[in-house]
C-alpha cells in the first residue's frame, strides 16, 4: 500500500471478497541519497574524518557530514547520510566513482506517502507493515538507470522495479512471511489458459499497465492478484468516495520514475548521481558546431533538442566520446 488511491481501492476490494487483508508499505528510496557516486548504499553517527587516508573494507557508515580528503576508501558496502565527501580521490568498488553530494534538502514526500498508507489502514481495521528495499532499490535498479543514461539509452524503470523489487523482493518477503497471495494496485489482469496463467490488459485501456510487468517471473503470477484490473478508474474513485477514503481523490496521481518520483528537471537530477562530461553539439549532415552541451550524459539517442537559430527541432542521432551529433531527420539515430 503506497497511500495512494489504487492500493487502497485494491486493499477494499479484497476484503470485500472474503481475503483477510494486511497492508505493507515498501521503503525503496531514501530521502537524501542524491549523489553522483554509484555502488555506495550504507555511513554511523561520526561527524569528522579529514584527511583519513585508507578505510580499506569498510562496510557500514551511517550519518557521516565530512570526509575531505579521504585518498582511499576500497570496498565500502554501506554509506549511508553522507553530507560531504570533498577532495576524496578513490573508492573501489563503486560503479560511478565521482565527488558524493548528498542532499540534505530533497522534497521527498514518502514519510507523507506513509501517513497516507497507515490512515487508510486505520479506517479500513487493518494491519499495516513496514519493509525497507532501499538498497535493493539502488543495486538492481537505480544503478542500471544510470547506467543506461551514461551510455545515451534512456531505460525504463518501472519494468526493472516491478521485476525485481515489487514482484521480486517483496514476493519473496510475502512468501518468506508466510502470505498466501500479493496484491498490488496495478491496472491489469491475470488470465488461465490450458492450466497457464498469461499477463493480460485491464478493463480500462487507458490506465492499462501491463506493459511495465511484462517482465516479471511468469511463476509469479500464481500468487498474484490485481484487483483494481477489471474497473475503470472511475469507478475505483468512485468506491474510494463510498467507503470514507475521498482524501485519496486529493492526492495527485503518482508519476515519474518507480519509488523516485516525478522531478521538474530530471536531467538535473541526474547531475546528482554522475560526473557530466559537457562537450560540442553538431550538425551531423554539415559537420557544423551548433553549440555546446552540459553533459552528454543528460541526453539520450531520439532526444528533441532545442537549439537557437535552428529552423526546425533537432534529435540526438549519435554520440562519440562527449560529442552530441543531431539531425533534424530523427530517424537517423543510432547507437555509439
């Protein structure tokens, strides 16, 4: 249960059907990571470690708000709240090595998303359990996003989150725990054939998302149920109006990347966890320098680019090295 309407409605639902119903809310991002260092996850309580010179196999440092001038740092699993990490120069193991900036000051809404989620457990009578996939998150699916950025991929989310965290880790989780069936707000549906269970549309096309659980694990199916799946979104507002959870009429629709949310400039927020390399922009059919770019990182092949002075809109059709060549003829594009 996210706090959000179609949990909650799938929540109700269940428990019309006779289901003894228990909520669980996922934790799978952390309000202050916001760095441009990859593979780091967990940092306790010290408040000072300039000019330490080797932290060889350190594996948890929760809280730590100044590390300058660290020269090696081999083989951290765990650094958690970092605030500040200027001048340190190496840290093996890290996927995206880069200066560490955590940001103290993200808008993160997941503490409200958690209200949410416990209030309408409470009107509902039932129990609602906390599980924590933070690190998870940031090893199966944060990093591949990054990852895929940096080579001018743009990847998507959704489908490596509902893989592997969703449908992965917390069906692990619900079976470890003893559940017999997960139950998600997803709009699809789960049709048998010949004894095998296949993924299928919902009823409302316009909310249809079986798209981003395409890949999940087939086997997952069995002990799966989507039960918002077969209503439109209208009526799902409208039972959320008819059992006292109207609040959630309220709440926006959730958006954006899966568990990080929807950012006003994402490519800013992906300054936060890479080194750009800015470089040239140009014209591919003219050789012409048309500009210049802040970080080819922040663009991926297909890309619209505004630039001045150009007639029509520009697409990314190719990379090399920090260079960002584009066409206006989209079609054009292709890889590295």
């Amino acid at each position: 249960m996210s706090g959000g309407i179609d949990s909650s409605i799938a929540a109700v639902l269940l428990r019309r059907a006779g289901w003894n119903v228990e909520g669980v809310f996922m934790r799978n991002w952390e309000a202050g990571i916001e760095s441009d260092g990859d593979g780091v996850s967990y940092t306790t309580g010290l408040s000072n470690m300039n000019g330490v010179s080797d932290m060889n196999g350190v594996s948890d440092m929760n809280g730590v708000s100044d590390m300058n001038g660290i020269s090696d740092m081999n083989g951290l699993s765990n650094m958690n709240g970092i605030s500040d990490m200027n001048g340190v120069r190496n840290i093996h193991g890290a996927s995206f090595a880069g200066n560490i900036r955590i940001k103290n000051n993200q808008k993160c809404t997941i503490d409200q998303e958690y209200r949410d989620a416990e209030r309408v457990a409470n009107i509902l009578k039932i129990p609602l359990r906390r599980v924590n996939f933070v690190r998870e998150y940031w090893q199966n699916v944060f990093e591949n996003v990054i990852h895929e950025y940096s080579r001018g991929r743009t990847p998507n989310p959704d489908l490596l989150c509902n893989r592997e965290i969703k449908f992965g880790r917390l069906m692990k989780w619900a079976t470890d725990h003893g559940y017999q069936k997960l139950a998600t707000g997803h709009y699809a549906r789960i049709h048998e054939h010949n004894g095998q269970k296949y993924l299928a549309q919902a009823a409302d096309l316009t909310k249809d998302q079986s798209y981003f659980l395409a890949n999940i694990n087939v086997t997952c199916l069995s002990s799966v149920l989507f039960p918002v799946g077969g209503y439109t979104k209208s009526q799902i507002r409208e039972i959320a109006q008819s059992v006292n959870l109207g609040f959630l009429l309220e709440k926006p629709e959730s958006m954006g990347v899966c568990f990080v949310g929807k950012r006003p400039r994402f490519a800013s927020f992906l300054k936060e966890f890479m080194v750009p390399q800015p470089g040239a922009v140009i014209e591919l059919e003219t050789d012409r320098v048309l500009g210049m770019h802040d970080g080819v990182e922040l663009y991926t092949i297909g890309q619209s680019l505004k630039i001045g002075g150009m007639p029509s809109k520009m697409y990314a059709v190719s990379r090399k090295g920090s260079t960002i060549y584009v066409s206006c003829n989209k079609y054009l594009c292709r890889g590295n």
